[in-house]
C-alpha cells in the first residue's frame, strides 16, 4: 500500500510545485500569463518601429514568441525575461530547434533584476500597478531614444503612437525629460523677451 501512496504523494507535490511556479509566482511579480495573439505581438513591433539590428526586450516573455517573432521576422536581437523557470526552458528550447541563437535569448529571472540600458524597444502585457511599479526603473535605465510598447494598459508618459483597437500603446519613457524641455522652452522664451525689451529700452535712450 506504501509503495502505491508514496508515487501518488510525490506527483501530488511536483504537481503543486508547477502550478506555484507556473501561474502563482507571474501573477506575484508581474502578470498571470495571458500571452498576446501573434496579431497582436506583430501590431506591437511594426506601432514601435522595431529596425533590424535593434535590441528588444520583452518583460515576462512567456513563452518566447515576442521574442521569436521580433528576431524572426523583423531582424532584431531580442531578449526575453521570464521568471517561469518551465516557460524560460521551453522558450530556449524553441528558440534553439528554430536556429535563432545568436539572435533571441531568454533570461530566467526577474525583470526587476535584469539592466534594461541596451534596450531600443520595451515589450510589456502587464498589470497596472506592475507598469506603475515599473516605471522608475524604465526612466532610470532607458535611453532618451528608446520605446515602450504596451499591451492593453498604459503608462502614465508621453505617447508617441497607439492603435486603440488593438490596445496597443507606445512612449516615450521620458516625462521628466519632456517637462524640462518644455520648461526649458519657456524660460528662453522668457529670457528672449526679457532680452529685446532691454535693447528697445537702450535704442530709445
């Protein structure tokens, strides 16, 4: 009787495991897993202006096809961030039988823990108090010319395009910067004006 016990407790527990792994874990750090349809992650890529040779990244990549799809069909160098060590698997394990090495890879870990600064395009389909909790470390690490595009919710920053059919959103991660132009702007401006009035005053003099 042990001997049959023993087996059906053991796949019990891996079972609990996968699912802890699989679906409780995402949904604690980022998202659940609910993966864009392909029309969707190639309405992403194009409304972002994704160019061969430019570096993607895409935050909780799932199973990888954000990642295939920008290397495969757009010519990028992309890397995925997944936390689900099965899903991190699958997706190298995709990534190799496609002979995509070289050009896509995925990084188990955290996107909280991964240096974003070679990015020149951002993928996310998160929550959003996750694009919230984000966003300092978007406008810490990205550069001014990079993008953000965003599935189904948005980001409090500059908008650069969108597809509001499609829920698909892109910035400019770079409110800081845009409000110091525009003040910028306004205090030449200022000084400008400032500057004429002080010459018209000396030529009626």
């Amino acid at each position: 009787m042990a001997s049959v016990i023993l087996p059906v407790l053991l796949a019990l527990l891996v079972a609990a495991v996968f699912v802890c792994v699989s679906f409780v874990l995402p949904s604690l750090t980022g998202a659940p897993w609910v993966p864009s349809s392909n029309e969707i992650v190639r309405k992403m890529l194009l409304l972002s202006k994704v160019k061969p040779g430019e570096e993607v990244y895409d935050l909780g990549s799932g199973d990888g096809r954000i990642v295939i799809i920008s290397a495969k069909e757009f010519g990028a160098r992309s890397t995925g961030i997944e936390i689900d060590v099965f899903r991190a698997f699958y997706s190298k394990l995709l990534i190799t039988l496609l002979g995509l090495r070289g050009k896509a890879r995925v990084i188990w870990s955290s996107f909280y823990r991964v240096d974003l600064s070679r990015a020149d395009v951002v993928t996310v389909y998160l929550l959003p108090e996750t694009n919230d909790k984000l966003m300092p470390k978007l406008e810490r690490e990205l550069r001014p010319t990079c993008r953000v595009v965003s599935h189904a919710f948005k980001f409090d920053w500059q908008l650069l395009d969108s597809d509001e059919r499609a829920r698909v959103y892109v910035y400019n991660p770079r409110p800081s910067a845009s409000l110091h132009t525009a003040q910028f702007g306004a205090s030449t401006s200022a000084v400008k004006s400032a500057l004429n009035t002080d010459t018209a005053t000396i030529h009626d003099e």
